[in-house]
C-alpha cells in the first residue's frame, strides 16, 4: 500500500480551503494548505466581499448625508472625498479580519500551512515552490483538492492591453477618486461599483453588452436596480459593443457602438473591468494529473470530484457558482467525501445570492428566465415595498417580492429588489430548507413595522384567495345561518 507525506493537500486558503482545512484537521487528517500569496483569506477577504462591502457602507453613508433634506434634515456642507482615507478604512477592515484566516489559527487547529506556487507532478504529488525562492519541494497526499480560486478576465477589446485599467483588485486601493469613472460590464461587481463611486462624487458612465444589467435576473428586476442607478446619475448604456480601446492626454476613451449611435465615445480618467473571473488553471500544470479543465474551469461531479476520482476542485476553480457561500458550502462536501467517505452530492437547486447595490437584488431558487429555461410551468407572486409600512418610513418604497410556484403550488423560488432584500431573502431560504408551508409562514407573527412583513403578506395574500373564496362563503353560510351578501 502506497505511503505519502500528507492525507490531503489543499491548494489556495479561500473560503473553499479553509473549510475543509479546518474541518479535516480537527477531524484528524494530515493536512497541508499551500497559499501562493502573502495572505490567506483568498480574493472574499482581500479584493472581494470584505472591500466591496466596506466601501459599499461608505459610500451609502456619504449618499444619506448628501440626502439629508429628503428626511427633512438640514443639508450639510460636503467636502470632496479624500479616497485615500477610504482606501486606509477598507485595508484596516482587512486586517481585523486577516487573524480568523490565519496561518497561526490553522496551525492551532491541526493543518501545517505553506505559502508559495503548487502544480502537479503527478496525480498524487505536487511541486512546491515557496514564496521565498527557495528550492522546489515534491510533497505527495492521498487526496488533493484545487481551491485555487480566480484572477479578473482580461477581454480581448482592441487597445485594452496599451492602457492602465482598474479590476476588482486594485479598484479599492487607489490615492485620489476618479473623476470620471468608465464600468464596462454589467455585472453584480460592476454595478456595485458603478453605484458607490457615483455616490462618492465621481461621474460614472456604465457600459453593458445585455439588453439590461444583471442579466441573469429578470428584466423586471434589474430595471429596478437600473432606474435606482441612473437617479443616482450614472449614465448606463445597454446592447453595447466595444470597438476599441484608446488612451491619450485627455484621458482613456472607450469607443463603443449601439444598433441605434454605432459609433460613440466616452472618455474618462479610469476605466474599470467588470467582465467577471476566470478560474486560475493555467499554472497548476494539470495535465501531469490527467485531469480534464478548460478555460472555462475544472469540471466536477455532484461530489466535487475531478475524472481522477481523489482530486477535488471547489470555488471558483470550478467555473460554476463563483460566491463565497457556495465555496463553503462545496468545502463541506469534500469534507464529507474525503474525510468520511460518504457519497454526500451538492444540490444547488435553493442556492441563493444578493447584489449588494441599493435597492438590494436577493435571489433563491427559480426565477422566471430560468424557470422558462427549464420549462417549468409556474405562476408569479408579487408584493410590493411601497405597501410596506417600515419601507415607506425609510423613505425606501422602491421595488417588489417575486414568489414563484410551481403547479402544485409548491414554491419554485423568490426574488427581492428592495430594502434589505439580502437579510429578508434568509427567511425564504430557512422555509425552502426546512419545507415549511405557505400556510404556516403566513400564520407566524411578525413584528411591526418591519420589512420581513412583505415576506409573510405574500404568502397570505396567496392564501386569502382561498380562505376568502365565494366556496367558503356559501359553507359558512349554510353552516352558521349568516346572512351576509355572497
């Protein structure tokens, strides 16, 4: 029987990593953990989730004390935003989460932790080289799991590669705000950023190839979202197509065209990529492990299995659901199939994820494009914020809640384009988990007034129309002799 220095590799300390680090060496697996940058945390706690979401609040700060007189407040004098403060607030959020995602944590939970660049060897050994250009090492595992995550898609626009552009990573870390501001992508990355630095005085021009942004989600539901942006007064353009990309004493100008204005530019002091991740696969030399990827990931079964059955791939790496959530999520199933052997299969059938803009867009489950897509048959449920009690005193009434059912009046999935729409899609999500009924949501009591009562409304607005039907009428009538009018 084959001998190998570990019991599990884990390649890349996202939140996939971590995960099934820290759970596999409390269980008491061997385990290495190899990160190729200075710090674990991968890109959720470094250029993702951590800094969108910090300079999301401060944006949405400096927007509700530019908003003051809407409250009946007075108006405040604002000075311009120095981003250098912004950028020092976002990198000290780092660093008092940094320590949760430390070597000195995993180490104390069992894991031995190693930076530098891992690739394969063969199917059951990688080659380490360490961060600090010491020699390469070959160190062997039973079992391998690729957490190596994702780097920002380079689109091949012509001129692109003869200009300075901004990408997830560096966006959140600049000296002085844009003036002007070009987004190209219509993305949740890109309209969380186009919204917040808009809000934050710069004068941003958006450029999506859909026919709307978010164009995963329903057209009705990213209106919401486009008619919150451009009230914020950027300037979003649709059904684009880039032609080139050019640089000069003025600025970056990207030339575009539509059907209706072929050719047309906007020029501006940064441009920001927001075209999505590519996973990172070209230098884990994975075919000296046979196993299959594209540029477009590392294909899994249902058991994040690669075609070489004790190879792993969770994250990002994979190319499917590149959320924060999903990677832990995927952890656990590894940790399942390699630790206890138990043929646990991810179901993403009631996966949920929120564009952090304002309003808020939150999804679980179906919506209409991918329920059609599917070719299910549903009807929609709708309730709106403006008839939200606690919405309307937030001076927040934009946008609605979706509730999709199936023909057996079986919930197919929700949408919510509104206030709070990431706290109150976790209600949904605690229904769906626990099979909790329409009937049963609708009879819990909610506080009053807050917006998670839209939540409840829909589902007794759905039920009232049976309870209170011309049916119920007539057997109570002839039940109990009321007299009262069918």
């Amino acid at each position: 029987m084959a001998t190998y220095d570990f019991d599990l590799i884990i390649i890349g300390s996202g939140a996939a990593g971590l995960t099934i680090a820290s759970g596999a060496a409390q269980l008491g697996v061997k385990v290495l953990l190899i990160e190729k940058d200075e710090h674990m945390g991968g890109d959720c706690l470094h250029y993702g989730c951590v800094p969108s979401k910090t300079l999301i609040k401060c944006a949405k700060v400096r927007h509700q004390m530019a908003t003051a007189e809407q409250y009946g407040l007075p108006a405040p004098k604002l000075e311009p935003v120095d981003f250098s403060k912004i950028a020092k607030h976002i990198k000290s959020v780092i660093e008092t989460i940094q320590p949760h995602d430390s070597p000195e944590r995993f180490e104390g939970l069992g894991a031995t932790v190693r930076f530098g660049t891992a690739s394969f060897r063969d199917p059951n050994t990688i080659s380490l080289v360490p961060r600090d250009g010491s020699r390469p090492e070959h160190i062997s595992a039973k079992s391998i799991v690729i957490a190596a995550g994702s780097t920002p898609s380079s689109p091949p626009f012509k001129g692109l590669n003869q200009v300075e552009y901004l990408t997830n990573e560096t966006v959140f870390f600049q000296d002085t705000l844009p003036q002007k501001l070009t987004v190209i992508g219509g993305g949740p990355i890109a309209v969380e950023m186009a919204q917040s630095f808009q809000r934050l005085g710069a004068e941003v021009t958006l450029l999506q190839r859909s026919a709307h942004i978010l164009s995963k989600e329903d057209a009705d539901m990213a209106e919401i979202i486009e008619t919150s942006l451009r009230n914020d007064g950027i300037n979003v353009i649709t059904n684009t197509s880039i032609e080139e990309i050019t640089q000069n004493t003025d600025g970056i100008s990207v030339h575009f065209g539509t059907a209706e204005h072929p050719t047309q530019k906007v020029t501006s002091d940064k441009l920001l990529i927001a075209l999505g991740r590519a996973p990172s696969v070209e230098a884990l030399n994975l075919q000296n492990a046979d196993v299959e990827y594209s540029a477009k990931g590392i294909p899994v079964d249902s058991r994040m299995r690669t075609n070489v059955p004790h190879i792993y791939a969770v994250g990002d790496i994979t190319g499917q659901y590149q959320f924060t959530h999903a990677a832990g999520y995927e952890g656990g199933i590894v940790i399942a199939n390699a630790v206890f052997k138990l043929p646990r299969k991810a179901d993403y059938t009631f996966l949920p994820w929120v564009t952090y803009c304002e309003p808020e867009l939150a999804s679980v489950g179906y919506n209409e494009k991918r329920a059609q897509a599917a070719g299910i048959e549903y009807t929609v449920h709708t309730e709106y914020f403006a008839q939200n009690d606690r919405a309307l005193a937030e001076n927040q009434p934009e946008g609605k809640l979706k509730l999709l059912l199936d023909k057996k009046e079986r919930i197919l999935g929700v949408q919510i384009a509104g206030i709070h729409a990431g706290e109150l899609i976790n209600e949904w999500i605690a229904v769906l988990g626990g099979k909790v009924s329409l009937a049963t949501l609708a009879g819990a009591v909610h506080p009053y007034p807050t917006v998670s009562e839209i939540n409840k409304k829909v589902a007794g607005t759905l039920l009232s129309k049976k309870v209170f039907s011309p049916l119920t009428r007539k057997v109570l009538r002839t039940l109990f002799r009321y007299r009262g009018d069918v």
